[in-house]
C-alpha cells in the first residue's frame, strides 16, 4: 500500500481533483500480460440478431463490450471511415474518389476529416487500445503498386506528363515516383502524428506493415528456396523508415492461404513475417513498440476454417517470436446468418477457444518463470508441440507426401498471372456475397492430443524479450534513464 502526504491549500486540492477524475476517466487498456489474443470480428450480430453466444470471454480472448467492432480494446478503421483516403474504384478503375492520387489530396481538408473521424469512432480521449489503420488501395512504395494497382502509377506519370509535357519517358517516371512517394509519405505520416496528438494513448499503425511479400505463391514465382523476407523487400521496407518511427504499434498480416493447407511450411511463412517485423522494429530510434500480427481463422481463398495444425503453426508461432498478441479478424460476411454464427461457435468452442486460453497461459508462465515477469520468452517451444501433434495425429507424414506438383506450374503462368499472384497476399479484406461449402468437422484425434498437452519446463535456447526498463538474459535488471 502507497501512503501520500497532501498539502491541504485550496490550490492543492483542486489539482488533485481534476487529477484524480483524470485518472478515473482512463479508458480500459490490454491486460498486462505476454500474450493477447485480440478479437476484431464483427461477431455482435451472432447473440442480437442470431442468438448465437460466442462466450469469447471464458477462454481469454480481448474482446470490445458487445463484441463491438469498434471499441476500447480494438479499432480499426477503413479507408472510408478515416479521413480522404484517395483511391480508384476497385471494380471501375475510372471513378476517383478524393482525387484518386495522394498527390491530389487537399492534407488540410484531409487531417480535419480526420479529427472529426477519430472523435466520432474512439470518443474516450483517453482510449489505450490498439488502433489500426486499414488503407489497402495503394502502397506508399511507388514499385509496389502493380497489378490492380498499376494505375497509381499509370495515373502519377499522366499526371507528370499534364505538367511538364516536354520531360523525356525515363524523365516522366522518375518524376512521378517522386511526387508520388513524397506525397505518400505525408498523408500516412501526418495522419500518425495527428492520430498519436489526439489519442497519445492509442497503439497507431497501419495493418499490413511491413509485409515481407513471401507468399507461396510469389517465392515459387521467382523460384526462392526460403519464406524468410527477401533482401530486396528488406531494402525497401528500410525506405519506410518514417512509418516505423512514426508508429506506435505494427500490424503485419499473417491470413493463411489454402495452398498451405496440409503443407508444413505455414510456421516458416508466419516466421518470415513476423521477424521482418521485429527487425523493423528494433531499427527505430526510439523504444520498443508491440507487434500484434492479424491473421483470419479460415484460409483467405475459402470458407474453411483453418486446421488445428495450422492454428498451431501461426498464433504459436507468433507468440514464441515474442509478439504482444495476435489480432483475430473477421468479415462480416462470416457472421451474416445463423448457420455461419452456429458454424462459428463450434469452431471458437472446439478448436480455437481451447488453444487461445492455453497459448495465453503458456506465454504467461514462461515470461514470469524465464523472464522475471519483466519480458516475453522467445522460444521453439510452440513449434515444437505442433511438430509433436502433427506426427502424434499422423498428420505431419501426410503434408510430407504432399508435393509441390499437386498445385499448378506457376512457371507456366503469364507476367500479368504472376503479378496477380504476387499480389494475393495483401489483397484487399475478403466482401464476397457468394456461399460456400461447409468446412470440414474438427479432427478429434488431434484435438484429444492438444488437450493433454501440459505446459512444461522453459526448453534450452529460450531467450527473453524485455518491456521497456528491464534488460538482461532474463530481464531481472532495471533500468534506469536518464532525464
């Protein structure tokens, strides 16, 4: 117990007053602990329209009251709920909408949008959520808009052209990556920093960021043997130097595809991710921010829910790299109707509740045994109970017979082909109408393995992940910084 001493001057006490309402007013925050499963699912509709009650609660999932989509824990807003992002119609190429380019966004009318947005959809000022910016039309790379997003600079070099007519070709496209990528720079930037002045409280960053453009897809298209980041992606990530000092939270997106499915390399994949992020991360200048990977339950391509091996190898994976959580997304597509919610239900009930309590517990056990309770254990160890579960099921002898030949020859596709493909991995978030099949029932023989798993001993190798203010092998040193 803290005990204070207070001068009783009139003064004195009308500051502890308006300090104390301060402090009673403070929105919620995460919880204090190594590892958040966070839920962005617009899951309400489910219980108020449906009667379909999740009980995200019982297994230690963050969830906004209500399962409101927007809320304390979590927000995320889209492009049309944030400011004027500009854009091209995803389906009508022709139609711009706020100017189509971020060189032609008026930034004054822009960041006012903004500060009624943000006002309007996160009015506690002192929100301390996790808060993400979903703008997915373009890239602030001028390179990285290809397929449907070669009009941004198809549009930039017209744009160049309207302006300096007598510019040679080589001239035109140097000049408008430049325009292009320095007014890209300025409408995310100011729009972190404005977010940041109004909520500081917040964990601001853009979803997607950074993205390591490994896909199965894109490493068989330029032949890669490793899911790890490639240089050249690396090197461009660096020039997004500003995004990372600017940001106080990252959000990489690790949705598994179904080319994955029954393969063994989704924890590589999940693993060339997440590590990218770290490694922009640990660049910036300033202190340490919390990586919270998105990822989706069923594989982006189809209905399905993802398998429990690949549950495993993705949020074990994410959570043995030392993230501070994981963010589960949903459409509302996926809970549009009673059958999908009661589908929903099952799954959450079965498979992932299950794992996101155990993967809670486990994470927070070894922080407080291998980490003084002071940081985030770094280990194999979930990779290792998923290698376990697959080979106890028979699984993992069944994705090793699966060969790279049962999917098609991506050597044999078209340069605009690939380009789709490459750009599979940060499509946009799936708004299909269209039914699907139902997803396959539950393994049991895996799930009776899963629930007999006890949480053990740290294994050799673990290492620690330290919060701000402690260091050392096992995060028991203080620190303390200058003023």
């Amino acid at each position: 117990m803290l005990t204070y001493t207070i001068a009783s001057s009139p003064a004195t006490l009308a500051l502890l007053t308006v300090s104390l309402s301060t402090l009673c007013l403070a929105g919620p925050s995460l919880p204090e602990r190594p590892f958040n499963v966070v839920w962005n699912v617009p899951s309400r509709t489910c219980k108020t329209k449906f009667g379909v009650d999740l009980n995200l609660g019982q297994y230690d999932i963050v969830v906004n009251p209500g399962e409101a989509f927007m809320g304390p824990y979590i927000s995320l807003f889209y492009e049309k709920k944030l400011g004027m992002c500009p854009a091209y119609h995803e389906y009508h190429l022709e139609q711009a909408i706020h100017g189509g380019l971020p060189q032609t966004v008026d930034l004054a009318e822009h960041k006012e949008k903004v500060a009624d947005d943000i006002a309007r959809l996160t009015p506690d000022a002192d929100y301390q959520g996790l808060a993400v910016i979903d703008w997915e039309s373009w890239r602030p790379l001028f390179e990285r808009n290809f397929g449907k997003k070669d009009i941004y600079r198809k549009q930039s070099e017209e744009l160049v052209k309207s302006r300096h007519p007598d510019l040679s070709k080589k001239e035109v496209k140097a000049k408008a990556k430049e325009e292009y990528e320095t007014a890209a720079r300025a409408l995310m930037e100011e729009t972190l920093t404005l977010a940041k002045s109004l909520r500081p409280g917040g964990f601001w960053g853009f979803y997607l960021f950074p993205d390591s453009y490994n896909s199965p897809g894109s490493i068989r298209s330029r032949k890669g043997k490793t899911y790890g980041c490639p240089q050249k992606i690396k090197d461009q990530n660096d020039r997004l130097a500003w995004m990372w000092e600017g940001s106080t939270g990252l959000y990489p997106s690790v949705y598994v595809t179904y080319m994955f499915k029954n393969m063994v390399n989704t924890e590589q994949f999940v693993r060339g991710r997440v590590t990218e992020a770290f490694r922009v991360m640990e660049s910036r200048q300033g202190q340490d921010i919390p990586i919270y990977p998105y990822m989706w339950l069923r594989y982006r391509e189809e209905i399905e829910y993802i398998t429990q091996a690949d549950l495993v190898h993705s949020i074990g994976e994410i959570a043995g790299l030392g993230s501070a959580g994981v963010v589960i997304w949903g459409a509302s597509f996926d809970v549009n109707s009673k059958e999908k919610c009661l589908k929903l239900e099952e799954y959450v009930r079965t498979v992932f509740g299950p794992y996101a309590r155990k993967i809670t517990a486990t994470a927070a056990e070894c922080g407080e045994r291998e980490c003084s309770g002071h940081g985030r254990c770094v280990t194999n160890y979930e990779t290792a109970i998923s290698h376990e579960m697959m080979q106890g099921a028979g699984g993992l002898e069944q994705a090793q017979a699966l060969q790279v030949e049962d999917f098609p020859d991506i050597t044999q596709l078209t340069p605009e082909e690939l380009a789709a493909l490459d750009e599979e991995e940060d499509a946009p978030f799936f708004q299909a109408d269209d039914e699907a099949e139902e997803r396959a029932g539950p393994n049991d023989e895996v799930l009776e393995y899963f629930q007999q798993i006890e949480l053990q001993p740290g294994r050799e190798g673990v290492s620690c992940r330290c919060y701000t203010g402690w260091a050392g092998d096992t995060c028991a040193t203080p620190v303390h910084e200058e003023l």
